[in-house]
C-alpha cells in the first residue's frame, strides 16, 4: 500500500537533508518538492484548515533547516520530519487554545483531485460523516491515524515518532480506530433519529 | 493467539504488513472468535474507506512563500564554517595570577584556549542561526503578503477568501494589502468577499484613509449586509467625519428601510462623539 503523497525515494531525502546539515541549504529545495504535499494534508486533516495546514507545512521547513545539525541518519528522515511537525503542530495547538476550533463538519471545503470519487449523495455525506468522525477524536489518535494510513509510515517508523515499541504503536492505532469506528457509528445513528 | 495479541496483528494486516504465516495464524484466530472477526470486518472496513476521503492540495500560495524563503536564506547564509577564534582574545593580562611553573603555565593556557574555542564557536553558530531565521521570518511575513495579495486577485472567491484570511494573520496590515482588502470591499462580486474584507480592515480603523475609503464605499454598495457592516464599521471606529456621508446616505429613496434607520441611528451616534 502506497499512501498520498509519500515516495519510496527515502534514500533521496536522506542525500538531501545530509547535504543541507552540512551547510547546503539549497537542498531544501528538492525536500520541499517532494514532502510539501504530504505534509500540507498531514496538517490541513489535523486542523481542518487551508491557511493553517499551509503555515504549519511552511514552519516544518524552517524548523527543518533550523535544526539541520541534529539531524542523524539513523533514525530515518520520515520519523525525523514528522517528529519535527508533530512539535510544530503541538506548538500551534498551545497558541490557538483560546481560539474557536474548526467546527465538527465545517471543514473548510476541499477541491478533490478525482471528483469521480462523489459520484452519489449519499457517498459524499456517508464521506462527510467519516471526516467528522475522525475529527471528533483527540489529536493524539487522530495523529496516529493520519501517520499510519494517510502518511504510509510503517509502524515502527510511527513508533519512533511517538517515542513507542512497534507493538504499542500498532496497539494504539488499533484503538484509535476502534474509538473512530465508535463515533462514526453515533454519528450515523444521530442522522438515522 | 491471544485476542490482545490479534488486535495487533490486525492493525498489522491493514498496512499489510504480515507475512504468510501470521497472516494464516490471525485468519485462524478469526474463524474462532467472534468479537475479533466483527472488528477485524467493521475496522477494516473503515480503513478501506478512509482512502476515499479526498486529498486536499496546497495553494500556490505556499509555494510562492517556499520560494521567496528560500531565495532570502540562500542570501543570509554564509559561505563556509568559520569557527576562528581571534588572537585579540588574549589582550588581556593575568599576570598577578600567573603560576611560575611552566608546566601549570601550559596546562592553563591549553585549557583557556579550548574552553574559548568551544564557547566561541557555539556562539558564532548561535549567533548566526538566529540572524538567519531572523532574517527568514521577516520575509516570511513580506510572502504572506505577497500570498495575500495574490490571492485576493483570483477568480475563485474561495481563494480570494483565503487571502483576507491570510491578511489577517500578518503581524501588521501592511498598506498594500489595506488598499487592495479596500479595492475587494469597493469591487469584488461577492457579498463574503467583501464582508470578510470589512472584517479585516478593523485593524486599519485608526487609518483616517481608510476609514474614509469606507465611508465613500458605502455609497456604492448593493448589498444590504454590507451596507450594515460598513455602518457598523464607522459607528465602531468611533469616525464622526462619516456622520454627514451616513445622514446623506440614510436619506436615499432606494435603500432598505432597515439600513435606513441603522444608518440614521449611526449618524446621530457618531455627530455625538464629535
């Protein structure tokens, strides 16, 4: 299974990043044509929002070069990445505590690529229904859920991310889709009554 | 196998990645227990399914401001490592407190010129990461407004709803883009657009320009929610140079009669900050 928007060129991302440690910021660049994408949607489903899905990506990068020095091989450039944007994400969540939130189902609409995929509706609001679900959950398993099955992360890399076993980390999206699973199906009985 | 242990394997199986043989071990787990086979089917499902929810992109936007970062670091980042410490670091003496042994004498001097180098170069690094991240987030903010600029000229009032939206998350609202939010309240086709850009120029309200810009945009709107907000916006920032435009503006045969008295009310109120 191959997930949106990632790429199985890590080797590249790796070469990449290891030049900009060294002093070749340029590099970034490459990095950015291959991970903005992914990181946008990792950020705009965990916020629900364009603009801020666009501010933290862009953050991700600068923090990336920031920290350029602490890079390390041996961890992965995923699991390096995605700790970064997890921190910048728990940052934002910190600054915007007081704000309103986006609103269970007003998800800011999104443009979809393949608008075969709407064909009825009654898929478009069962779509609709599933989105709520998953940003009823807490951050923390909403996180998993998006690391695992939208991100193509491997459990041990997801495990690295969070600080985990392997195992823990595949018992945790377990959960955390058994409790999505739950709220969808409350969602579903709210419209049925 | 355990139903803890399947649970496991099951989230496992979703991203496939069991092998052959625990696979069949989780398949023979599931023809045995009920409860697990019901969650593998219902969650398994719901895994398939979360694939179809649509895929957002980034706007061009992002990548303008991507760019226009990169070009600034590329220009504040130094050629090179410099870690040098210079020989003025010793011009200072120590003479009262200089041991005769040579041997002390070397052992100090070595540990002075190390310490030194270490603080030094950690300083210099530091220094010049925040000069550069300095220098990077000021021109982030010149991209968002170019990004909110941008976007405020697009055809797509959901784009040109995200450049207000981007204008009102830039520290200051610079006077390019207070003109241009101005020129989208006057101009844009759609009644959102323009409220939105009314919401987002409150911060401009101290601007006696642009508060004027606004009483004069009055005259010209259609809609009788914007015209409400504009009232609002004047009564607001507390504008009595707006009062004769509003008692003029509420005397108009075509306007509706709940603006009219919203106006009239306006008018009074603002001629009694004077």
């Amino acid at each position: 299974m191959m997930a949106q928007g990632t790429r199985p060129t890590q080797a590249t991302d790796h070469e990449l990043m290891a030049a900009v440690a060294r002093g070749d910021v340029a590099s970034m660049s490459g990095i950015y044509e291959h991970r903005n994408r992914a990181l946008f949607r990792f950020f705009y489903r965990l916020t629900g929002r364009q603009a801020p899905a666009e501010d933290l990506t862009h953050e991700v990068f600068l923090r990336m070069i920031r920290y350029r020095h602490t890079y390390q091989a041996g961890d992965g450039f995923e699991a390096w990445m995605y700790r970064i944007a997890r921190n910048a994400f728990a940052d934002y969540v910190k600054k915007t505590r007081l704000e309103m939130p986006a609103a269970e189902g007003e998800m800011e609409a999104v443009e979809s690529a393949n608008p075969s995929q709407f064909e009825s509706l009654a898929k478009q609001q069962d779509l609709a229904t599933l989105h709520r679900a998953l940003r009823r959950l807490p951050d923390e398993k909403r996180e998993l859920i998006l690391l695992s099955r939208f991100q193509g992360l491997s459990y041990e890399q997801i495990g690295r991310i969070v600080g985990c076993e392997t195992g823990t980390a595949k018992v945790r999206v377990f959960r955390a889709m058994k409790e999505m699973g739950r709220i969808y199906g409350d969602l579903l009985q709210e419209k049925a009554s | 196998m355990m139903c803890g242990n399947a649970k496991e394997w099951m989230a496992a199986a979703w991203r496939g990645e069991l092998d052959e043989a625990a696979e069949a071990q989780l398949k023979r787990h599931l023809a045995g227990c009920a409860e697990c086979s019901a969650e593998m089917a219902e969650l398994g499902a719901l895994w398939e399914r979360l694939g179809d929810l649509p895929a957002p992109e980034p706007s061009m936007a992002q990548h303008v401001r991507w760019q226009a970062a990169l070009e600034s670091l590329a220009r504040t980042e130094p050629t090179g490592h410099s870690t040098a410490w210079g020989s003025n670091a010793w011009k200072f003496s120590l003479n009262a407190l200089w041991p005769r042994r040579p041997v002390w004498q070397a052992s100090i001097a070595a540990s002075c010129l190390i310490a030194g180098l270490l603080i030094g170069a950690a300083w210099q690094h530091e220094k010049r990461d925040e000069g550069q991240m300095a220098a990077l987030r000021s021109e982030v903010e010149t991209t968002r407004e170019l990004a909110a600029l941008s976007l405020l000229r697009q055809q797509s009032a959901t784009e040109r709803l995200r450049g207000v939206d981007y204008s009102q998350r830039m520290p200051t609202l610079e006077p390019r883009v207070a003109a241009a939010l101005i020129e989208a309240v006057n101009h844009d086709s759609n009644v959102n657009v323009r409220l939105a850009a009314i919401d987002a120029l409150v911060r401009a309200a101290d601007d006696a320009d642009v508060r004027h810009s606004l009483a004069e945009s009055l005259t010209r709107q259609d809609s009788p929610m914007v015209q409400a907000a504009l009232i609002d916006y004047l009564v607001d920032s507390r504008d009595a140079a707006a009062a004769p435009t509003l008692r003029e503006f509420s005397s108009r045969a075509d306007l509706n009669e709940a603006v009219k008295q919203h106006a009239v009310i306006a008018a009074r109120r603002l001629t009694e900050y004077r």
